[in-house]
C-alpha cells in the first residue's frame, strides 16, 4: 500500500484548463495505487443512497460494461449506487477509485468500512482532506466537485429531486464532462434538473446507445474505450 500526503493536484494529474483548476483543491491525498489517476479512461458512476432495485441492477450492468471496456470506475462509497458500483468493478477483477468526503483515515459509512480498506489496498483512495477530517456536510458537495473534475464522464444511475449527486452533475458540465443518464430513469417523475442538464448537452442511453456515446467521449488519458455489452434497460 502506497500513500501519498498532499500532493499538488496539478503536479499528480499533469496540466489543467482554466475551468479545472478553478475546480481543483489545492491538494490532494492518496491511499493506493496512483496510476489509476493517470492511466486510461475514468468514469464516475453514482446515484442514490436509497436507489430502487432496478437502479442497483443498472449499476451493475453499467458497471461490469465499463470495466470489461477497460473503464476505471470511480464513484463515492456511500450505500446505494455508490456501493454497487465499487463492488461489481471490484468483483469483475476490474479498478476502482474511491473518493472520500474525509480524512483517509476515517469511514464516512461504518458498513462499508471493509470496502473502504480493500480499496486503499488494492485500488486508490483519495481525499482532498487531510488525515483526521470527519464526515462533515460542507465534505461533500466539494467531494463531488472533486469527483467530476478526477472523472472523464459521470454517469448518473438514479437520484431523487433533492440528491446531492446533481451537484457533481453540473460540476462536470461546467468543466466540460460529459453527463449521462439511462433512458429508463428519465421518466416524467425524473427530477425537474435531470432534464434541464439533457438541455445543457448530459446523454440518455439504453443498451443499444451506450457503446456508441463511449466511442466519442473525450477522455483525458486515452482516445476511446468503445465496445458492446448486453445492459437490462
């Protein structure tokens, strides 16, 4: 296990635009592997703590086409969505990041407190906090901002009206990120700003679609990450 304490976030990500370094904290720390900050494609996969067991069955499927894909799948290790997508990136022996709204060495969520040391074990933890910070909830809107900025594209599962996860989705607008929602959750019970960021340019996918928007996402680290795979929406 590798740590690494306050890296400058522009020295480990390499140079930034002007919309990321606004974004960017000054400092970012390191439990794992840090090459999943640098090497190949990242998306962020996250949604609902409370998330209907459709929606934990898309994350799933979501999940095990991007690793298959060579994806690194990044997400938040709260319950739900989060949890789903860090488990099934892990379980199909593929690499997760975790980005925490603490201190390293603290747990956001005792039951995922053994997730939380797999990860820093065998993936990448990484907090803009440093060592000792509590889950505090000003962490965690920053967190998000943290997430979308590390992120290539964001992938949101499902989320209610009052989500904080619509806080990381218009932070990846603003920097450019590509934002997607599956088909199925945009419903006319859908929150009010899920389709006001389609209008800012976030992508609905089905099956069919997703390996053709993945094709055109513009990845900092490598050119593409396309390919086919069977999803259930």
């Amino acid at each position: 296990m590798r740590e690494f304490h306050g890296m400058a976030t522009e020295e480990l990500l390499g140079p930034l635009n002007d919309f990321e370094r606004r974004a960017a904290p000054e400092k970012l720390y390191l439990r794992g592997d840090a090459s999943l900050l640098t090497e190949g494609p990242r998306v962020a996969v996250v949604g609902s703590r409370r998330a209907s067991a459709r929606a934990l069955g898309w994350a799933q499927a979501i999940t095990a086409m991007l690793v298959d894909h060579g994806v690194t799948v990044a997400s938040g290790l709260a319950l739900g969505i989060d949890t789903v997508a860090h488990r099934t990136a892990i379980k199909r022996r593929g690499r997760t990041v975790a980005i925490l709204g603490t201190g390293l060495d603290r747990y956001a969520v005792s039951r995922n407190r053994r997730l939380q040391d797999v990860i820093g074990e065998n993936h990448l933890l990484v907090s803009q906090f440093p060592q000792g910070r509590p889950p505090q909830r000003a962490n965690f809107p920053m967190r998000n901002r943290t997430m979308a900025l590390l992120a290539d594209a964001t992938i949101i599962v499902e989320a209610g009206e009052t989500s904080g996860t619509r806080h990381q989705g218009w932070e990846a607008i603003r920097l450019g990120r590509p934002v997607l929602f599956p088909k199925g959750f945009l419903t006319p019970s859908a929150p009010s700003w899920a389709e006001e960021m389609i209008s800012y340019g976030a992508f609905a996918f089905d099956r069919n679609t997703l390996p053709f928007v993945l094709e055109d996402l513009p990845y900092r680290s490598v050119e593409s990450a396309a390919g086919s795979h069977e999803l259930p929406f």
